[in-house]
C-alpha cells in the first residue's frame, strides 16, 4: 500500500485560503452565518480550555493535581461498632515505629496498639503524679525512641519508651498554652522539645529535658492581622523526621513552615490560603473574694481553618487541610519539604478527629460520630484493572 505523507501548508498559504473559502460564501448568506457561529464557538471552547471559570469571588479557583493512587483500603479498624467501649473520645493520634499512640481523652488513657494488627499493645491509666505518671494528659507526640505524653496536672512531660516504660521527663513552663509538640533528637541523643505557644510574640519555644529554654521565635504569619489575639497563631505540628525537621502548620493564615535542626524557621505559602482569623475573646469569672479574683479567658472564632494537621514523611511535608471554599472534600497537600513546592493532593475518605502517618506510608485516625469512637489504619493505593 502506498505511504500516505502529510503535506506542510505554510501560514501565508492558509491564510490565502480561508480568505477565498469566505468570499464563495458572500454569495451563500446562510452558510456564511453557520461559518461565523462555527468559527466564535469554537474560539468560545478554546477560551475555555486555556482559562479556568472564575469563582463567585472573581478569583480562579486553586488547581490541585490528585495523585493516581487516590483510593484508599482499610488495612485495620479498631472500635468501629456500637458495642465496643475500646475508646470514650480519642482526641490525638501518633505514631512510632510499629506502636501506634492513642490519647483518650473520655477516659484520659493512652493506649498502645500493634501498628500492623491494631492489637493492643499496652495500657497508661491516670493514676497520679509520681515519676511516669500522670493525671490529666493533654497532648501525645512522638520521640525518636518512643513516645512522650504533657500532663497539664504536673506541667510535665513524661518520654516512655515504645513498651509504654518510661524514660525521662521535662518540668516545662506555659503548658496551658501549647498548642503542639515535636520532640527531636538533640546532641548527645538528648530529646529536644519543640512547642507551639499560644500567643502572639515567642510562638516557637525550644526545650531540653531540664525544662530549660533554648530558642525563642516567633511565627511571622503573613495573613494574620496584627493585631490579632493569641489563638490566631496557634498551630499544628507535626512528629520530627529523622533529620530532626518539624512542620508547622498554622490553624489560619496562608503560610506552613519548617523547624530546621539548626532552630531556624522557613515558612511557605499553601496551595489555598485560609483566611485571617476573626477571634473573639470572652470571660468568665470562676473565683471572686475579698484579696482576688479569678478569671478564665475564652478566645473562639468561626473563621475557617487553614488546616487540621501536618505530617512528616522523607522529603515531603504534608499538610491536612481543612474546608476551604474550592474544596468541601477534606484534602492532604504534600510540598517539598525544602523548597516549599506544591507537589500533588490527596482526598480523605472521611474527616478524622485526628490524623499521622507512619514510616511506611500508612495513615492512622481516629473518628468520633453517634455510634462508635474508633481508630483505623488505612493505606492509598491505585485502583484495580478490570479485565
């Protein structure tokens, strides 16, 4: 058979013919109309294809691209019918090596389960203030050998090690204002602990286990008003990499940020920044007499969050990202962890309370809803070919 090869028509001789094609049709009104509805459709699609639709604000809206293996499998689940009574209101959520760390906050234990089975693996009760004890806990994160637990009772907090036995704990100031912990290996494998302070000036503390103060800063949010209340710069952070990296993510505003091993903060844009935050401040009175009174300050905001968590994982730092106008759908962001670059997305199946990622790639969250409390480990993969 004959080999069929494309003849090249330079733009001078194309433009000649579709002038000669236009002047047959002078003489054929209603086909001349049907070329120009023709050729402004097209020209319509076009525009289309290039330029996005403009949201109801006139802005375009944020293009994410979605990884391929988008689909997610339940690797295990635990709590998941209303019969069990394993979890009152799992809260936090961390993991460590091949323990995955519950804090409950119904029963205010911290249970250990086998990251591969959801096994239980051990069991912390509140019993009292004693060395590796506690009484009321309000925060987990994980060590690099382990796992660490801030009482607010004792203003301390305890590191166990991945048996739930305990192995060192740091007198720490200002624990009613942490919002978040990264504990990092220091020098001499001593922990290092990276909090975030709910407050305006001093947001990034930096402790050693004598509870001593090694580096103060602050988090120099972009899209928080100046004169915004503590609550605004509160934020999310996530477990420490081996590097000894931790990502903060703020609650509002349109920036996360890096904690480098050396102290220093490097903060970037999100794919779809939050808004400034609206805080409100209210009181209430608890104790009044003759010498003092008492007073607890609430502060509440009904502005969207920018996120509900950050992550850790190699060279990628993954920020959980809240509701945002574009996307109903809660939604995982993976940056670089060193170049700030948007990388791709993530859609969660569900919206979990709370939510990590273990070395392997596997996520563990907790749901809280009107029939059961729960935790579940879950894996994203591609989906199946049918044949």
């Amino acid at each position: 058979m004959p080999t069929l090869t494309p003849t090249l028509i330079s733009t001078p001789t194309r433009t000649l013919i579709r002038m000669q094609m236009l002047i047959r049709l002078l003489s054929r009104p209603l086909a001349f109309f049907a070329t120009l509805a023709a050729i402004a459709l097209n020209a319509e699609a076009q525009q289309r294809a290039v330029s996005p639709p403009a949201t109801a604000n006139g802005r375009k809206p944020v293009e994410r691209r979605f990884a391929p293996d988008s689909l997610w499998r339940r690797v295990w689940v635990v709590g998941a019918d209303s019969t069990s009574d394993r979890f009152a209101e799992p809260r936090q959520i961390s993991v460590s090596g091949d323990v995955v760390v519950v804090l409950d906050l119904g029963t205010r234990e911290v249970s250990g389960l086998d990251a591969q089975t959801g096994a239980a693996r051990f069991l912390l009760k509140p019993r009292g203030q004693g060395p590796g004890e506690f009484k009321r806990p309000a925060r987990i994160t994980a060590t690099p050998t382990g796992f660490a637990v801030l009482d607010h009772a004792t203003a301390r907090l305890t590191g166990y090690d991945r048996s739930g036995r305990m192995q060192w704990d740091a007198l720490l100031d200002n624990v009613f204002s942490m919002n978040a912990l990264c504990v990092r290996k220091g020098s001499g494998n001593e922990p290092h602990i990276v909090a975030n302070l709910q407050r305006r000036d001093s947001s990034i503390v930096e402790y050693d286990t004598t509870g001593r103060r090694r580096a103060i800063r602050s988090l120099p949010w972009k899209l928080v008003p100046p004169n915004a209340v503590a609550f605004a710069y509160a934020a999310f952070m996530s477990d420490a990499s081996p590097g000894g990296e931790c990502v903060v993510a703020p609650i509002f505003g349109g920036e996360w940020g890096v904690v480098t091993p050396a102290g220093a903060l490097r903060t970037f844009a999100l794919k779809e920044p939050g808004l400034p935050a609206d805080v409100k401040v209210a009181e209430r009175t608890l104790d009044r007499s003759l010498t003092k009174v008492t007073v607890q300050s609430f502060q509440t905001s009904n502005t969207p969050h920018a996120s509900r968590g950050a992550f850790i994982r190699g060279d990628t730092a993954i920020v959980y990202a809240a509701e945002t106008r574009q996307s109903p759908m809660k939604l995982l962001d993976y940056y670089d962890l060193h170049t700030g670059a948007y990388l791709f997305s993530r859609k969660l199946p569900f919206i979990f309370i709370a939510l990590t990622i273990g070395a392997d790639g596997t996520f563990y969250g907790t749901l809280i809803d009107a029939t059961a409390q729960s935790v579940i480990a879950m894996r994203p993969e591609l989906p199946k070919v049918r044949r």
